[in-house]
C-alpha cells in the first residue's frame, strides 16, 4: 500500500530537492524517518549525475538506519508501468543523447515481468529493427524517436507512463520478500557506457598520431 508520493521534474537541483522531497513524503504519511524498514533505490542507466546523487542518498538512509537497501534497475521500473497483457512484449527504451537509447526487452508474465536481454546503450534505427511487431514501447525515447519506433511497435505516452517512485518501491519490496538485498558498500549505479569524464580522460590519455 502506498502511504504517500512526490515527484519533481527539475534534475538540475537534486542534491537541494531530493532530502526536501524525501522529507515531504514521510510528512505525508504521517511518519518519522524511525520508521523507513528499508530503502529501494533506481540505480540506472540514466543521468550520470541523478544516479550517483540519488544511490549516495540512499545508502546515507540504509547506513544511518542500519537497514536494508535494495536497488531496482531503471529500465525494469519503467517497462512495469506497461499496461501489457501477459505474453506481451515490452521495449522499455530512454533517450541516452549522442543518438543512442537505453533499453530493454522484457516479458509480461501472470507472475510479473520477465526480462529477455541485458540494459543495453544501442542505436534507435538498431533498436527499432529488433521490435517485434506489437511491442509496446515505453519511455521519452519513444516520443524522441518516434518516426522509427512506430513502424514496429505501440508507442506509450510518456507522460501517461514514466518512472514512478511507488513502482520502484514496489519492486524492491518484491526483491526484499525474496530475501534479497544489496550491500550499501558496493552497490554501483548502471551507466551501461562510460561517463563521459571517463571517456574524455581515456581520449587525452590516448597516443597521438605517428
């Protein structure tokens, strides 16, 4: 059961917004930050910097509380806010810029989501010519791409149909029913490709011609 939400759209200010927002929603539901049993957390691909500024926050709260911390892939919390029929497929797919999207396939199943391939960084033309005809294709690269995609699948709204803090909650929740959770040492964000200050350092480093 969901006790309260809040969302925000600017991701330039996240390190001021997200403890305000965090804080805001225990206020909501009428709760101290004693009573959080655990934290799931959205750990990618996406923005290089709301990922490393979201995990750091989560793992302060799982550190701080000494409870449990689970993360939830990006691209699974979007394709379960498909509203897909089982043995459907599902493209969830983000726009990455450079010309490029993070996307997955996955599965609806009676039992949930059943992912079909790893979170990959792949080209929307490359992308659209896998899509089995039917798929529904969820995420802004969707609307960004949209002349590609709609050859071969459905295309969700994205404002309809995005990311939403309950889902991601709801499958850590899942994960945790499991007897699964992560170690708030070593959980890593998802980026899929490079940061790009990684890849500037590795072209300076890179020998020159002749």
């Amino acid at each position: 059961m969901v006790l309260a939400g809040a969302a925000v759209r600017d991701s330039r200010t996240h390190v001021v917004s997200l403890p305000r927002l965090v804080q805001r929603v225990l206020d909501d539901a009428g709760l101290e930050v004693t009573a959080i049993e655990a934290v799931a957390v959205s750990i990618g691909p996406g923005s290089f910097t709301g990922l490393r500024i979201g995990l750091s926050f989560a793992k302060g709260m799982a550190y701080a509380g000494a409870i449990p911390l689970v993360g939830v892939p990006t691209l699974e919390a979007l394709a379960a806010v498909a509203p897909a029929a089982p043995g459907e497929t599902i493209c969830a797919a983000l726009d990455a810029r450079k010309q490029e999207c993070w996307a997955a396939l996955f599965r609806r199943t009676t039992a949930g989501l059943e992912r079909l391939g790893p979170d990959a960084a792949i080209a929307p033309q490359v992308l659209a010519a896998r899509l089995a005809p039917g798929t529904l294709v969820i995420g802004d690269a969707a609307e960004t791409y949209a002349a590609l995609f709609a050859e071969r699948g459905r295309l969700l709204p994205f404002v309809q149909h995005h990311p939403r803090g309950e889902v991601v909650a709801r499958l850590g929740a899942e994960r945790l029913a499991r007897g699964e959770r992560d170690h708030v040492g070593t959980l890593e964000p998802v980026y899929v490709r490079p940061p790009e200050a990684q890849l500037a350092k590795a072209a300076a480093s890179a020998p020159g011609p002749g």
